[in-house]
C-alpha cells in the first residue's frame, strides 16, 4: 500500500479508502449491502491487514448506523485508522435538520461523535453544497471546530468549481481553515471532473478522494453490451448512480478494461481503480464492497502499475469531448499550465 499526502497537508491517507454505505444498509443505502458489526469488523481488519488507514463514512448513511457501527467495530482500535465523515443531508424532519448552518453543523458534529465513540473527526467534510446558508457562516463553524480540537481538518465534496473557488477564497478573506480535499466521482465511466474539479485540485493543492471508481460496479465486467444487469448487482436492485450518457462509450470501456485485465490475470475493477488511482491529484480510491471477495480484489488495485500504452488506451477509448471554452483553449495550447494541461493533454495526443 502507497500512502499520499492529503492535498497541501501534512495528513498521509494510504491509496485506498474504505468506504461503509453498506455497514447497516437500511432505506435507500439497502442496494450497497447490509453489513452488521461482525461483517464490518472483518471488512476493517482486511482493509487494515492491506495498509488502508482511512475509513469513510457519513452521517446520512443509513440514518447514522453506518457510523454506529463503524464505531462499534472500530472499538479500542479506534486511534489506529483516521476516520472521514460528513455533514449536510437531512438527518431530521425539522426545518434544521439539514443543510449547513452553523446550528445544523455543530449538533451534526456532535451527534457524528457520539455515534463514532470517539473525541475527534481526522476529515470533517460537507457533503453537497448549500446556496441558502451564508458561505462565512459555514466555513466559521467548521473552523471553530477545528479550533475546539474537535475536527483535524475539512474536505468538501460534491461542489462545482466556482463553488470550491469560493469557499477557498472566503477561507483566506477571513483567515479561516481551508478545505484540504474534495470527494468527487470520478471514473473512466465519465471523466466529467477532468473539466474544473480535478484542475483546481492541481492548482490550489487540493486531494482528491474518489467515491464509487468503478461506477457503482458498472465497470466490474459484470455488465456486457445487450445483456441485462446481473442478478444481485445494484442495477438489478434499481441503483441508478451514476447516470449512463452514452452506453456505447461505456462498453466500448468495459470491453477494453476487460482485455487489459485478461492481459494482467486480474479483474476488470482493478484496471478500473489502477488507471484513476494513476490519474492527476487523485489521492485515494474509496471502496466498497457486498462481499470479502471483492472487497480484497479492490483493494490489490493499489498495487496493479498499468503500462503507458494501456493508460493510453484507456484514456482514448473513454475520452469525452471538450466543452467551451475548454475546446479554444486548445489551439492556445503553448502557453498551458498545469492544470489545463491535466484536461488538455489527453487531446493533444
């Protein structure tokens, strides 16, 4: 297992992330799986016995089980992992149980504490941005919760570019403590964060955790070109994340994955996760898994290193087309940095 600094931090999260939508797996999280204490603990120990070192979670995760659980089988272990969570969905039926005013963040935190049995979040991140709540106001609770020792440091997750741009820069305006990472998805089943996301990371120093890198299993091989959803996959349970655009391009990437994989004796998943965990700023993978076996599948991408040639394949086969004003940038390409360089290269080539 390779450890990577966290974006401009100092905080080193290993290449993998175990990820715990499916500890508990009631109400909407019940297609990712329904892992009670034991089946999370023996997750953990896999996850740990392969170097992992971050586990995420978050509050609406099944309605806070995932990190009642988490915290049970974590136990007196609870200081040898970092532990990442987050805030912003509606853990209520109040007019203040979501979103991320400084009243909803701070009984979130608390209430995330209690359920994890522990003093401290290692990654406190908002979950989705919110447009009704002052941005000072959000980023000031947050701070005080670094400041009361509380929270270690914060991510976002889910924001646009102008959005992430904007929390970072009213951070600075007030000398407040500043995002550390985005959790995004990202995959080669729609590379859509390539446009600002990713760019953004690179030139502000951010990292960047992926969540669902194969696509809600839709990149495991599992699903072949004119043949229907394997029984007791998430589509075959009406798991709609994320949305399918352009289903030639997607089995196009399958096929390829598949090959490569053949190629390697391993599965198409791993290609999947080797190929974005080799992708710029990104730090960690997060994983998830039904079952053991996949579970200790994912997590040996961490050591599948992919050719040049067949990152170029897949980049190609994959590749989506430039939005304005990214296309005209491209016929200014002599004067690229490194962050439209991320973007641009793929089409140069």
């Amino acid at each position: 297992m390779q450890y990577r600094q966290l974006g401009s931090s100092g905080l080193r999260v290993s290449t993998i992330t175990l990820g715990t939508m499916g500890f508990g797996g009631t109400g909407w999280a019940t297609p990712i799986g329904n892992l009670d204490v034991d089946g999370a603990r023996r997750q953990i120990d896999l996850a740990r016995d392969a170097g992992v070192n971050l586990i995420d979670t978050a509050d609406v995760y099944s309605n806070g089980l995932s990190e009642e659980i988490l915290g049970e089988a974590l136990g007196a272990n609870r200081d040898d992992v970092l532990i990442a969570t987050k805030v912003r969905g509606a853990m209520g039926e109040g007019p203040n149980d979501a979103g991320l005013s400084r009243h909803h963040i701070v009984r979130a935190a608390e209430a995330s504490l209690r359920r994890l049995r522990t003093d401290h979040i290692d990654l406190y991140q908002v979950h989705e941005w919110d447009g009704q709540t002052p941005l000072d106001e959000t980023l000031r609770a947050l701070d005080d919760l670094v400041r009361s020792g509380k929270v270690r440091y914060l991510g976002a997750s889910n924001y646009t570019g102008w959005q992430l741009m904007k929390a970072l820069w009213t951070s600075d305006r007030h000398h407040l403590e500043k995002f550390v990472s985005q959790q995004i998805y990202y995959s080669l089943q729609a590379r859509d964060a390539e446009t600002e996301l990713v760019p953004v990371s690179i030139d502000q120093g951010l990292g960047i955790l992926v969540w669902s890198p194969i696509a809600g299993g839709l990149l495991s091989g599992k699903y072949r070109r004119g043949q229907d959803a394997p029984e007791g996959t998430r589509r075959f349970a009406g798991w709609t994340e994320p949305p399918i655009h352009d289903e030639d391009r997607l089995y196009d990437t399958i096929d390829a994955l598949v090959e490569i994989g053949d190629g390697h004796g391993v599965s198409a998943a791993r290609v999947a996760l080797a190929y974005t965990l080799a992708k710029p700023a990104v730090t960690s993978l997060i994983v998830g898994a039904r079952t053991e076996e996949q579970l200790a599948d994912n997590l040996a991408a961490a050591d599948l290193e992919l050719s040049a040639d067949e990152l170029a394949r897949l980049d190609a086969v994959s590749l989506e087309p430039l939005r304005y004003p990214h296309w005209h940038q491209l016929g200014a390409s002599d004067r690229t940095g490194p962050a439209t360089k991320a973007l641009l290269a793929p089409h140069l080539q």
